[in-house]
C-alpha cells in the first residue's frame, strides 16, 4: 500500500478522481476487512454506534465521490475519537 497520508492528501483534493481498488485498501487499513464484499459494493464496520458501516461502490473503476467523503470523514472521526 502507499503511504497513507498520500491517500489521504490526493483523495482530499480530489474526491471525484479515485480508484475503488485505492479506496478499498485505505479503508481496510482504517477499518479492518470489509465484512461484504459482493458484487460491487463493499460495507465497513465502524467502530461507534449510530449508523456504523461505510458503504463503498466501484463504478467502472472508481469510487463514487460523495462515497469517498463519506470515507474521509469517518476517517477524521476514528482519528479524532482515538486522540480523546
């Protein structure tokens, strides 16, 4: 896997340019294995109560923008959740 921040940074600057496959192993990284893995969606896990997956879906290839913020942001809370 890449450096993680790099993920980070590019997948920041532009959400809607990312590949599924790059999105998938930085979510892995945060959150372990996807518990579904069928057809073209993947869930996550999250650690917290309230609505706790992250849905991720391959569309020719890439990640659908407003999934990716979806990732960034639980990505900011389990970071902000472990500094506490």
């Amino acid at each position: 896997m890449r450096n993680v921040s790099e993920y980070l940074k590019r997948f920041r600057e532009n959400p809607k340019n990312v590949r599924f496959q790059d999105l998938c192993e930085l979510c892995d990284y945060f959150f372990g294995s996807a518990r579904t893995k069928s057809g073209s969606h993947r869930v996550y896990k999250m650690p917290w109560k309230g609505d706790p997956r992250v849905n991720i879906q391959n569309f020719k290839g890439k990640a659908k923008s407003y999934q990716v913020r979806q990732v960034l942001k639980a990505i900011e809370k389990l970071e902000k959740n472990h500094d506490a």
